[in-house]
C-alpha cells in the first residue's frame, strides 16, 4: 500500500546576514535528509544532517565557523560538532557522541575536547547520560580541566544523588581567569556528595 511505501524527503536551508535578537550569522547552510521512513511510521527514518555556519557575533563574541553533523536513525543518531572562534581569548570546541531519542533522550559522549586561551578540557574516558520520564543522570568519570581530574556521577528524579570530585588543581593555572588575584601556590581536591529529596 502507499502507506507502507518506503519514503523519503530533503531540506535544503542556505541564509545570508541573519540577524535575530543581537546575534548574527553571516552565512548559514543546512542540509535534512531523512530516509527509510512511512508514513505510518515517520520515526522510523533515518536521518543526515549536516550545518555549517560561518561568521557568527553575538554578545561581544565572535565564532569564525560552526560546523556540525548528525547520521543515522533516531535511536542512534551520530553527532560531531566543531567550532572556533574568539571570546576575549581564541577558543575551539570538537565533540562526537551517539545519541538516541526513544523514550526520552541518552548519550554517550565519545569524545570532547575544547580550549579557550590557554585553558584546556578533554574527556579521558567516554560520558553517559539519560533525559527522561523517570529522570536525569550522568556518568562522567574521567574529564581533564586546567590539568586537574574532574569527575561525576549524578542521578536526579524525586531524589537528588551523586557524587562530583576534582583531583589535582593547580592554583597557579587559575590565578590567570582571575582578574588582580594574587599569585596562588599549591593544588585542590575535593569530593562533594550529594543525597536527598529534590524540591522546587
């Protein structure tokens, strides 16, 4: 039947000098296409995007490029993002996860790596995490920032438990964010649990 019949459909988006709400992108292109799918049952495409986005400014800071892509069904969509750009100092940003949307949302960040000036972050070891009807969690157990450890393990619903640490900070590598901080010797860890109910 045509109901039964294997579809498919593309958007093409390409946009000069958009402007909205003080943010401006100079030069926009995004390409849909999704695959496979019926009528009866649309979620059941498969999808590949791709955006790329290029001279964005807003709020005093400006992104040079944007690009991100997405391929594969809804249930396991693959994600990578890349950006750079200058805030004050220059940044980049290149991440990769897989990422479903059946029943609520989860992930697996596979990778994550960012710099802004001379500060550093990188995901050592792959992140999860889950948005749904029965709550939110994290498990990120290995990201490095300024050098120092930093783990999570987080669930959050009708009660709030979890466990976030930091091991090995140096302070001189913070005394540089911090605008007339004295100069600053020594390193930080600390490990803060949390358990109870979450209220409004």
């Amino acid at each position: 039947s045509d109901r039964a019949a294997r579809q498919s459909a593309r958007l093409r988006l390409k946009a000069e000098g958009l402007e909205a709400s003080g943010v401006v992108a100079r030069d926009t292109v995004l390409d849909l296409t999704a695959s496979g799918f019926t009528a009866s049952d649309p979620m059941s495409a498969a999808l590949e995007i791709r955006g790329d986005i290029r001279g964005i400014e807003a709020a005093g800071a400006s992104i040079d490029r944007f690009d991100v892509s997405a391929k594969g069904p809804l249930s396991a969509l693959a994600v990578e993002v890349t950006g750079t750009g200058s805030a004050g100092e220059p940044f980049d940003i290149e991440m990769a996860a897989l990422i479903g949307t059946v029943d609520g949302i989860t992930g697996r960040v596979e990778r994550l790596a960012a710099r802004f000036g001379a500060a550093t972050a990188s995901l050592d070891t792959p992140a999860r995490f889950s948005l749904g009807p029965d709550g939110t969690t994290v498990a990120m157990p290995g990201l490095t920032v300024l050098g120092a450890a930093v783990a999570a393990d987080l669930s959050l619903a009708d009660t709030v438990d979890g466990r976030l640490s930091l091991s090995g900070l140096d302070l001189r590598r913070v005394t540089g964010f911090v605008p007339d901080a004295p100069p600053l010797e020594g390193s930080i860890s600390s490990t803060l649990t949390l358990s109870g109910a979450a209220t409004d």
